[in-house]
C-alpha cells in the first residue's frame, strides 16, 4: 500500500521497468539505510539509464511504519524510490509468496523497543 491508499501492482511494470524490491523498514539502524544509499548511488552512477528501474521499499515492520513512514523514508533517499508498507496479513502473503522471513526481536530492557529480523538482499524482477 503507497501513501495514497493504492495498491502496487507489480504487474503493472511487465515490459516497462526493471524492478528492484527491497524488504526492510525504518528503525533498522544498518542494512535499510546502508541499502538505500548504495541505491541512491548506484541511481546517480546510471544517470539517464536509471529510469528504467523502478526502486521500490517495502516494510515488513507495519506496526510502526505507515505507508507516510514508508514513503518519506524511501524518499530521504532518493525522491523517485516508492516506500510501501503492507496490511499483517499482506505481508504474511509476500513473506510466503517471496519466501523469506521476518522475526520481531524484542528487548528485553526496553519490551517496547524491536529490531526485525528481514532479507538483507535487493530482489531484483526483470521486465
């Protein structure tokens, strides 16, 4: 779900765009942020060839983040990355449809404090 309500249609970039997905979400203190910056890079380095990828954030953390989270996160990064952040149930379907995993870590010093647990790596779906 985008900020505005609507659903990604994958579907809809079949023979139009390149699609890198990544599965993450905003309080990752490492491999989000780290991830989004070397997209933003490797966007700049293509130069007019990056429109032709679509660079899409996907929340496996919906408790906390929004489709606004998502989208202005993605955005911090490069204003033309779709942040998107499922329903449980929607991201129940992609961990299995995707098959990755997605575990909340609690802390035991601060129970209300998280981390999750989330594929490290860009999935990359061709036209």
């Amino acid at each position: 779900m985008d900020a505005d309500g609507r659903l990604y249609d994958l579907d809809a970039e079949r023979g139009q765009r390149i699609v890198a997905i990544y599965f993450g979400y905003t309080h990752c203190p490492d491999v989000c942020p780290t991830t989004l910056a070397d997209w933003a890079r490797a966007r700049q380095a293509m130069g007019r060839a990056a429109s032709r990828v679509r660079w899409v954030f996907v929340s496996v953390d919906p408790q906390r983040d929004t489709p606004g989270v998502a989208r202005n996160y993605a955005r911090q990064f490069d204003s033309t990355f779709v942040g998107l952040s499922p329903t449980r149930a929607q991201l129940d379907s992609l961990k299995q449809s995707w098959g990755f995993a997605v575990e909340q870590e609690i802390d035991v010093a601060t129970p209300h404090a998280y981390t999750v647990s989330h594929p490290a790596g860009t999935f990359v779906v061709d036209r």
